[in-house]
C-alpha cells in the first residue's frame, strides 16, 4: 500500500467580508493573514450614515476575483460574477437566501 501527499489547497488571495465586521475583528484578521486581501463593501460606513444608502452588498468587480466570500446573502447574478469563488461562508443559523 502506498502512501499518498495530502492535496494541499491554493491559498486564498482574496476574501470578500458582506457583512458588518467590528474593526477590531477585521484589524485582526488583516494582521494574521497579511497576504489576503480582504474586501468589505461596508468598510468607511459611518455610524451616523443613511442605512438606506449604506449597504453590505459588495459590486460585481468586488467578487469577481474573490476565492471566498463571508456573508448573509448575495443576490445570484453576484455569485454568478463570482468565477473564481472557492468557499462560501455563510455566517448564519440557515442559508434559506
């Protein structure tokens, strides 16, 4: 019997964060993983801003190149745009969206 090498998987370049993230968990994440890029649509949203027009919803050339996105809910036409999606994380008690 021989013995095979695990299959590594390619590291990830780039996470997309569609959700609110507290700074500090972010700051960390960016600390520990400073070879990922991580994208948050929601980063710059004052607190004091319009919730009407402050959105977590990252835009089609956010996801393109991303290998993995955390999130409630994306639309389909996004995580269709999302070709080199590897990992969707859904950070939830269900993913009916």
């Amino acid at each position: 019997m021989s013995e095979s090498s695990p299959q590594l998987s390619p590291a990830l370049n780039i996470v997309v964060i569609a959700m609110t993230i507290p700074e500090a968990i972010l700051s960390r994440f960016r600390a520990e993983f400073p070879d990922i890029r991580f994208i948050v649509p929601s980063e710059g949203i004052a607190a004091g801003d319009d919730p009407e027009t402050a959105h977590e919803t990252p835009t089609e050339d956010e996801v393109r190149d991303a290998d993995a996105i955390i999130g409630w809910a994306l639309p389909s036409h996004l995580l269709k745009a999302a070709t080199r999606l590897r990992w969707m994380h859904a950070s939830g008690a269900g993913v009916e969206r």
